[in-house]
C-alpha cells in the first residue's frame, strides 16, 4: 500500500491567491472561473461543440456567412427549432457563431431557442442586433422584429407585443416572398402563443400559408405546427396528412415523433398514438445516452413519457406503462430540473403514473415494493406524508397483508391525531385543545381542516378493507362510503362481495360511458356485470373490450379477472382480437432502430491521470465501488475551494456509504504542488485524492468543457460499482449542494455494502 500527502492536505486557501479569472471582451470586470466572457446569457445551456446530426428537417435558410459550415449548422438550428428541440438548436447556433462570429442570425437563432426564458433571450438579441448592419435585408427586418418583441415589457400589452411580431413575420413575407421560413415562423408563434389569445382568424387560411411552404418543401418539419393547428381547433381529423409525414420529416428529433400522438389521442386511435410516443422515447433514449445528456434537460421529454404511459394502459399494455413508469421515477434527479416537487418532471410526472397504473390494474405488491423503494419517500408536508400512508395502507390490505395495512394505519391516525393538535382541535386521546387555536388565521385554519378531514378519508378506507377482509361486510361499507376518493371499482368490488349489486351496477353503467374506446373502463364494467349476475351485459361489453385489447397484457390482475367470463363464453384463454393496421399512418420504422424503450446509465471513460507527487490514479482503480469524481479549476478559483471544502466536511458521510472520492484539477502539477503547499498552511486537511488535467483532455472527455470558447467546466460525477455514470452536473459554477448528492447517491446506488477498502485508504 502506498500512502499520499495529499491525504493531510488543506482545503481552504487564502483570499490573497491568485483568483482564476478572464477578461472579458468588453469590460475590465473579472469573470469567474467557468462563466462565459460573452455576458451572462452564454453561461447556461448547452456549452460542448454540435455535430452535423443530419434528419433534422428540410430547412433552407441563407443568412450571412462566410462560411458553408456555420450555414449548415444555421440550418440544422432551425430545423430543431421546429421541432421544439431547443436545448440542441441552441448548441447549433452557438456552434454557427463559433465558426462564424459575426454571423448575427446565429444570436437570433439562440434568443429563438430560449422561448421559455426571455431574459437569456433578450440577451441573445442584443448580440444579432449589434450586428444588423452587416446582414441582408430580410435578416435585418428578423432581427429588429424580435428584438423589438423582446424588449417590449408592458404586460397590460402583452398581446399587443405578440400581435406585433406576427405583423412584423408578415411584413418580411410580404417584402421577401422568397422568405419560407417567414411563414414557418407565423406557424409556430400562432400555437405558442394561442392560450395568450394570439389566434389565426382562420384555421384554413393558416393551412393555406403552410402549405406555400409544403408546394417547394413538401417534408419540411412545419408538419408540426399543421398537427397544432388542427389540435388546437379540434378538428383532429383535418392534420392525419400532418401526422403522417411529421416524424420521417425530422426523424432525429423524438418531438416529431411525438406530435401525431396529438391527433391519433383525439380520434382515440390509442395504439397509434402509443406508438408514436414510444418512438419518441426511443429517440430521446438513443441521443441523450449517446451525447451524455440528462432526461429532463431536454423540453417536452418527462411530458412525452407520461403521456405515453397513458396511452400504454389505455391500450392495456400493462407491463410496458409499469416499465416505463419505473424508468421515469428512477432517472438521476437534479435540483433545477428534476425532483418530485417539480410536478412536470420526470420524478414528478413518474411517481403519478407508476401508482395510477399499478393501483388502476391491481398490481399491488409491486405498489407496496415500489413505495418501499428509495425511489419514494413520504414527501416533506403532512399531507404528502398522508398520502403515502394511504397508498402504502391500500395497496397493503389489497394485498392481504392485513398486519402490515392496520400497522399502516395506525400511522396514520397517529398522524391525523398530530395534524388536530397542531390545528387546536381536542385530541382523540387526551381531549385537551390547543392553547395556540386562536392565533391562527382563518385561511390556515381551514386549509388544516380540509388536510384532516382528507386524511380521515384515507384512514377510512384502509379501516374498511381490512374489516371486509374480516367479514365484516356491513360497517366495513360504512367506512369506504366515507372515502369520497376511493377508486370507484374497488367500492363496486366491495358492493359485490356485500350483495349490494344494484349499487355496484350502477357503477358499471358509468364505466361504459366514461370511455368506450380504452381498455380500463371496459375490462372493470364487463367484470362487474359477469359479478352482477347481468351476463348479457357482461357480453356485450366484454366483446367489444376484446377488440380493443388487442395487444393488452391478459396476465395483468385486473385482465385476469376476466378468466372465467371468457371460459364461460367459450373463448380461448387468449381472447384478444387483432387489429388491423391503419393505411394512413405514412412511414413508419421498426421501433428497435430509433433507440432504446428505457434510459440507462453509459459507461465512464477510463482515465488516468497523476498528483503532484507523480502518483498515478485511473477510473478503473475505482472497479467495485462507487466513487464521486469533481473537476475543479485549479486553487485559483474560489467557489471550487468552497466546492472542495463542502465535499472534505461531509467526507465521512460518503465514506459510510462505501463512496470515494476524487478531484481532477485543470492546473498543472507544479500549480498544484503549489495549491498543496499553501493547503497546508491552514491548518485544514483534505481527506480524497486531487490529481491534474493540465491539457484538460479528460476534461474534454467528461464534457466538461466549454468548446466555443476553449475553456474548462465545473463538474461532478457519480460513477458506480460496474463504471457507469449515474448522475452528473456540468455547469458554469460548481455543483455545492452535497447533502443532495448524498441522498441521491444512495438512492441510485441503493446502498449496496461497501467493499471493505477505500481507495484513498491505500
């Protein structure tokens, strides 16, 4: 065993070393280490080099440029625009204005791509609009128009602003007919901006526009925009052309794909729409794993996952909806993008489906495995917390785990007995009331009370499972009727077992009129008429379900309810009917050739670098145990001394949980002999390894570089046991919330044992 220096080493440096600083073009001002020297709007977003992905879309735009290459990237930008694939239109442009500085359509294109965040936008505008003088015309009147849009901040005008735009679109298509894109543009902005009241006085006159654009570009991805278009007025019908030519139109972008699903939902061709999604997913799947970009970094792909786990069990795919689900609450979760409070996330969005899918199909000790899991936790109000009692205490008694469900309950009036205390009512247990009742507020007061009174539900039904499951049919009833949220099949299950069939039919009749066209309500209402004794009607629904579920999952607890209905009737156990395939559905590849069905970590790059002491350190002596690699920017730069500081202080806490860590510096080795050195007048050690990059090539490698301006990131890496990268965080500033590292790494890595020696140990 060897042992290093390194190990005693000092954290914290004095505030008189030198800071690690660039100036920028235009100020004297001293930039912090990772930020952009082209203004803050630069810092965020994609900041690696693009590539020519080819299948964007048939864009055509000439701009000015001196270069045929930046032109190309101009026009893959634009394509990905259409396609809603901002975070990869924008690294397109910055790639144009990389090769081409003074290309000013690039810094539209980049404000363009920032829909959803116009302070970065208008940051982006300032840039072309510096430029104008030195573009064409046209360019000129695009560029004014929406800096013009972007700076007009009047909220009482807000439409105003937005109308203005499209007349300015429509004044550049009027002086420059030649000017497709022009059109294209009015396309998209009617939809965005439509819930603003931006509105085409005729759906048909829009279509007439597009379809200018389709006489001399018949596949080019406007598709998109027609799809909303007729999405938007309901006339579904009208975008089938639309739906089909949309994705082979753009087939590298997974919102292409996505988009017919609008129109086959609304006609309720679910297994059309389904496929469409999962297209979409598999796309999203291949480039983020391929390009090493995270699931929710890219817009619309959490939105197109849970969608697609709708339309999966509409169609009855039971077990790709659970899949699917699964996958989406397990992808790395970040603080900005992707945690369950952010409802429209991938952690958000997934926990909603993954219960709605295994409660709704009966598949209750995978809910009680799933909510066990280090996927879900109980939330952090009283009311998540009662939630996940509730789904934990159903699921439970569901699945004749009656000890566990009544230990479950017990929690749960445990807790609604604390939410009556803090809210001054009298305890269940004590009668005292609280002396601080009349210091709350009317609003407080009421929202606590809603808060009980919804938990007194919850409890309710769990009590009143577990008293059917005694025998108890009569108070057991009492208690469910009082769960005004129950699952309505479940209550019509237990109206069956109690002989109440009238009221258990009822909810049947409901069932055939909820949604004649899905599988869930056709499977419940056939089941309950069969257990209603009213076997016509358990026909006649059950026939046409048949037809429906086609490709649904018959081994699914709520399907295989249907057994004995279908043994009766004589039918195979197999009693799906095949669909036939529709002749409007366009060009359509084999599903397996766009990407994987689920997102999955990529290996590490081996890497090998060495400390100030020439002591050699190498990704693969980290095999078996997972370690936490951080690229810093060398001692000069403060904020990742405070990084490196965060890390040393809870170096313990990773350590009891078998993680190493490691820091890659982008200095060279006698500045890090130097960094060591002042570490070691402060008195404060350092308890990891530090090595150097000082050609910043594993730095490139991590993407933990800036290509557009040649300049290294901030990075943190979570590697596991087989080398795979779990999470990670790239950015301008370096990642210093730990305790959420922590958590999460013991979430991904599920807290295997640790092998018995640290590597730092050695």
């Amino acid at each position: 065993m060897r042992s290093h220096s390194l190990l005693n080493c000092v954290l914290l440096l004095s505030l008189a070393s030198a800071p690690c600083t660039v100036r920028a073009d235009e100020t004297d001002d001293e930039l912090l280490a990772g930020h952009s020297h082209q203004g803050e709007a630069f810092n965020e977003g994609p900041r690696q080099a693009a590539y020519l992905m080819h299948g964007t879309g048939d864009v055509d735009f000439p701009v000015t440029t001196t270069s045929e290459e930046a032109q190309a990237f101009f026009n893959q930008g634009v394509g990905q625009l259409h396609g809603y694939w901002y975070f990869e239109a924008e690294r397109s442009f910055r790639q144009a204005a990389k090769i081409d500085p003074d290309c000013g359509m690039a810094y539209w294109g980049m404000a363009q791509a920032n829909v959803k965040n116009e302070e970065r936008a208008r940051g982006f505008i300032e840039r072309a609009y510096e430029l104008r003088d030195k573009v064409t015309d046209a360019e000129r009147l695009h560029i004014e128009a929406y800096h013009r849009f972007l700076n007009e901040q009047n909220k009482k005008k807000d439409k105003d602003r937005r109308l203005r735009y499209v007349k300015d679109l429509e004044q550049i298509v009027f002086k420059h007919p030649e000017q497709l894109e022009a059109r294209a543009l009015i396309g998209n902005f009617f939809h965005l901006h439509y819930r603003a009241g931006v509105k085409p006085t005729s759906a048909q006159a829009y279509e007439d526009m597009m379809q200018v654009v389709l006489a001399q570009q018949p596949m080019h991805p406007l598709h998109h925009f027609r799809i909303h278009l007729w999405d938007d007025v309901n006339q579904p019908e009208r975008g089938l052309d639309a739906a089909a030519r949309c994705g082979p139109s753009a087939p590298t972008i997974a919102h292409m794909w996505h988009m017919p699903a609008h129109i086959f939902s609304k006609l309720h061709r679910y297994h059309d729409a389904a496929w469409q999604q999962e297209a979409s997913a598999r796309v999203d799947h291949q480039h983020m794993m391929r390009d090493r970009v995270l699931p929710d970094q890219i817009h619309n792909y959490a939105h197109n996952n849970e969608w697609l786990c709708r339309n999966l069990m509409n169609v009855g795919r039971v077990h790709d909806a659970h899949a699917l689900a699964a996958n989406m609450v397990s992808l790395p979760r970040h603080p900005k993008v992707n945690v369950p409070s952010i409802g429209n996330s991938s952690s958000g969005y997934g926990r909603k489906r993954l219960t709605e899918v295994l409660t709704r199909f009966e598949m209750w000790d995978e809910m009680v495995a799933a909510l066990q899991s280090a996927d879900f936790d109980r939330g952090e109000t009283p009311d998540d917390e009662s939630e996940y009692l509730y789904a934990l205490g159903t699921a439970q008694a569901n699945a004749s785990d009656h000890e566990a469900a009544a230990e479950t309950l017990a929690e749960l009036e445990g807790l609604i007995d604390e939410l009556r205390q803090s809210n001054g009512e009298p305890s269940n247990t004590d009668g005292e009331q609280s002396k601080g009742e009349e210091k709350k507020s009317k609003r407080d007061r009421a929202k606590a009370e809603r808060s009980i009174k919804a938990s007194e539900e919850r409890a309710a039904e769990i009590l009143g499972l577990l008293l059917l499951a005694d025998g108890d049919t009569e108070t057991a009833l009492a208690e469910l009727e009082k769960a005004k949220k129950m699952d309505r099949f479940q209550l019509a299950v237990a109206y069956t077992r109690a002989g109440e069939n009238e009221k258990a039919h009822k909810i049947a009749e409901s069932f055939v009129k909820q949604e004649p066209h899905q599988v869930l309500p056709a499977a419940r209402a056939a089941y309950l008429f069969e257990a209603c004794g009213e076997h016509e009607k358990a026909e006649q629904t059950f026939d046409k379900l048949r037809h429906l579920a086609a490709e649904a999952d018959l081994d699914a607890p709520l399907l295989a309810r249907l057994a004995p209905l279908a043994e009766r009737l004589e039918l195979p156990a197999d009693w799906r009917i095949a669909r036939t395939p529709a002749d409007d559905l366009g060009e359509r590849p084999e599903l397996a050739t766009l990407g994987p069905f689920r997102w999955s970590p990529i290996p590490a790059t081996e890497w090998s670098l060495a400390d100030h002491q020439g002591a050699t350190y190498k990704q693969s002596d980290f095999a078996g145990r997972p370690v936490v690699v951080i690229f810093y920017l060398g001692h000069g730069c403060l904020h990742c001394v405070e990084q490196l500081h965060a890390f040393a202080k809870d170096a313990e806490r990773f350590e009891s949980l078998g993680i190493d860590l490691i820091g890659i510096s982008s200095e060279s080795a006698d500045q890090l002999q130097q960094a060591v050195n002042d570490f070691g007048t402060s008195g404060k050690s350092i308890p990891f390894p530090l090595v150097c990059d000082p050609q910043q090539k594993t730095f490139r490698t991590y993407r933990c570089y800036d290509d557009f301006e040649d300049a290294p990131l901030h990075g943190t890496f979570l590697i596991d046991r087989q080398g795979q990268v779990r999470w990670h965080d790239i950015s301008y500033e370096p990642f210093t919330d730990v305790d959420f590292l922590l958590t999460e790494s013991q979430r991904l890595l599920g807290q295997a044992p640790a092998s018995p020696e640290r590597l730092s140990q050695r």
